[in-house]
C-alpha cells in the first residue's frame, strides 16, 4: 500500500499527502520584490496539481540579500498584499504555502552591498563581503523576525529558514566562509550560533502552533575545508531543541564545487536526521513515484521535496497517484481528464 498520499502533521500545519514543492528562485519580481501574475500562475498550477504543500521559493529578508535583482521580497509591509493573493489563491486549491525566507550574504548579485561571517568572496564573480560586526548581525536576526512576522500577516501557514546552498545562515556554518574569531565563529557552538538565534527569533514572533522548517546543507559536498555529517546532525538535534520542527535536507553551494547527483541521492542525509530523532525531508531526484513511496513507507523520510519534477509537470502528484494506483483528487474541473 502507497504511503506517499498519507496526511501529515507539522504542528497545526495539515497536508494532504507527503509531497513537498521545493523552493525555487523564479527571478521574476519587479525591483520593488512584489509577487507578479507569474507567481500567482506558476505557484498556483502547483497547488491545483495536488502537492501537499507550495513552498515559496527564497524570499529574501533584506534587500541586499538578494540573489538577483528580480528576487522576490519580504523585508517591506508593501510586500505583503501580493503574498496574501499568492497565499489565499493557494488556499482555495486545498493547500498551505510556506516561504522560504532567505538571505544571500556574499552571494547576494554583485549590484548590491555584501555582507557575510568574514572578508572572503564566494568567487571572482562576487564582491567580497563586508564582515559583519555584532549590531549587523542582530539586524540580520532583526530582518528574519520581520520577514517571519511578514508572512504570518500575509496569511502563510509555516516559514522554512534557508540554512543551506551557500547562503548567510550556512555561510556562518562552515569553516569554508567563516573564519571569525569571536563568539559567532570558531568551533561548532559558534559557527551555529547565528543559525539558532534567528531561529529564536522567528519562533517569537510566530504562533507556537505554527511550524517552522528550516533548511541545511548536510554535507558540503566534497569541498576542501567543509564540515563533517556529524556537525549538521548536531545542528539538526540543537535546531529542533530551539523549536525548528524539520529538516530539509540539501547538500553543496558554499563552495563552487559540484557533487554526482542520482534518484535518491539524499536519502541517507534525511534517514540519518530522522536517526537523530528529528523529523526529515530529503530533496534531489525524488520525483520517481516509487522511490518517493518508499522514502515515506520505508521511515526514511517525512516529506519528499520535487523541485525540477514540478517544473516539467505541475501535475506530478496527479500522475504519482495513478502510478501508484492511489484514486487520483484532480480539483472538480479536470475531473474528466482521470475518469
Ligand atoms: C529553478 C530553480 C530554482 C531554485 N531555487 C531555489 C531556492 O530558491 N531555494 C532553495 O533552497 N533551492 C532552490 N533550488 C534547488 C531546489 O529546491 C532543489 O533543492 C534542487 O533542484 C534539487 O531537487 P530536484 O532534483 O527535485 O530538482 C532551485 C532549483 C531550481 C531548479
């Protein structure tokens, strides 16, 4: 029997089935960072095709943390009537939405000021970040309460903290960005300080019913200098004793290295979290029916993230219910189409 169309809990948090829209930059917001008809079309088809949960992709905290001048943005009240069509749209189609908040750091576009754990450029196409002094950083922790207090305004249901792929959070993480030799630097308690301060932060000014993910490079890919498996699991354990209630497991993107990919590939990373005692979502060619199944079914895995999956076929999780002979729940107006 299939599993992956079981309901899940996150706190308050409901999902019809375990499917996960990953977040995905679509550098398709004006300057102002304001959601446009494109995301209400490309999260909306998302939600209508039936994955359990629409996590936007990563919204940034501040503007010069952006990835690219067209990110989308949640550090201004202006942004948050788009969000709230975004989010209510999503709603009718029977799903949550979350959004990823983020903050590039030093690999925020080179149009904008850098800042980062210390003076070191992710490569010669960054700027060399400004390292951050101990007020700056509690702007940083300042501008992720907001971003969160933002999305719970717009009427988002869960945020999912980018703690992966490079970014500010993850570049405080690894010894391969952070040379810093105070308190936010140095061993594991420091280089994850920053990480569980905002995570404090986000938690009070969110209901306690409200779910809060966050997302972790588990590994760093094979990079010269990176942290071992253990360090991550032990922020995994320390994120959740803060309140973080899952782990969504990436790899990679804080240094330009790149790592074999195949179906499956993090599944260990989310079944040594979830041996941790922390609930896991691994991301990276899960979009098999199969092999998504029994991630869920085998007790590897919570949740399935898809992201490129879900750009070929907004309908994958109708098509993964037929595959796995599951009674498909198109919305009313295609159910001709599954008779
Ligand atoms: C177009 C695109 C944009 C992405 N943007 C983000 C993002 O905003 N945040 C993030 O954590 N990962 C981002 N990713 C990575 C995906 O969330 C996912 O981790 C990765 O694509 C592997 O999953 P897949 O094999 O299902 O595509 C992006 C991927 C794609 C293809």
């Amino acid at each position: 029997m299939a599993h992956l169309f079981d309901p899940f809990e996150s706190r308050r948090l409901q999902l019809r089935n375990r499917i996960v829209m990953s977040p995905m930059c679509q550098y398709s917001a004006p300057e102002d960072g304001t959601v446009t008809e494109w995301h209400l079309v490309h999260y909306g088809a998302r939600a209508v095709g039936g994955v359990g949960l629409v996590m936007l992709e990563m919204t940034q905290v501040a503007p010069n943390g952006r990835l690219s001048p067209a990110d989308l943005g949640i550090w201004d009240d202006a942004q948050i009537p788009g969000l709230r069509r975004l989010a209510d749209f999503v709603h009718s189609q029977g799903a949550p939405i979350g959004v990823q908040l983020g903050h590039a750091g030093r690999k925020a576009d080179p149009v904008f000021d850098a800042v980062g754990p210390s003076a070191i450029a992710f490569s010669d196409h960054y700027r060399v970040p400004l390292a951050l002094d101990t007020k700056g950083i509690a702007t940083v922790i300042d501008q992720f309460a907001q971003g969160a207090h933002r999305a719970l305004e717009a009427g988002f249901d869960m945020v999912e903290l980018h703690g992966a792929h490079g970014y500010l959070l993850h570049q405080f993480l690894s010894p391969i960005s952070n040379r810093r030799d105070d308190g936010y630097g140095g061993d594991l308690s420091g280089r994850m300080r920053l990480l569980l301060e905002v995570a404090d932060a986000v938690r009070n000014v969110l209901p306690q019913d409200m779910p809060v993910w966050a997302r972790l490079s588990m590994l760093e890919a094979g990079a010269p200098g990176g942290y071992p498996l253990e360090d991550t699991l032990e922020a995994a354990r320390r994120l959740h004793a803060h309140g973080i209630d899952l782990i969504d497991c990436t790899t990679g993107g804080n240094a330009p290295v790149t790592e074999p990919e195949f179906p499956g590939f993090r599944l260990p990373l989310s079944a040594a979290v979830k041996a941790a005692g922390v609930p896991a979502m691994p991301v990276g060619h899960m979009d098999y029916p199969q092999l998504a199944d029994a991630a869920i079914s085998s007790g590897q895995a919570d949740l399935v993230a898809l992201a490129r999956g879900l750009l070929r076929n907004p309908h994958w999780a109708l098509a993964a219910q037929q595959a796995l002979h599951v009674e498909p729940t198109p919305p009313i107006q295609y159910r001709r189409a599954y008779r």
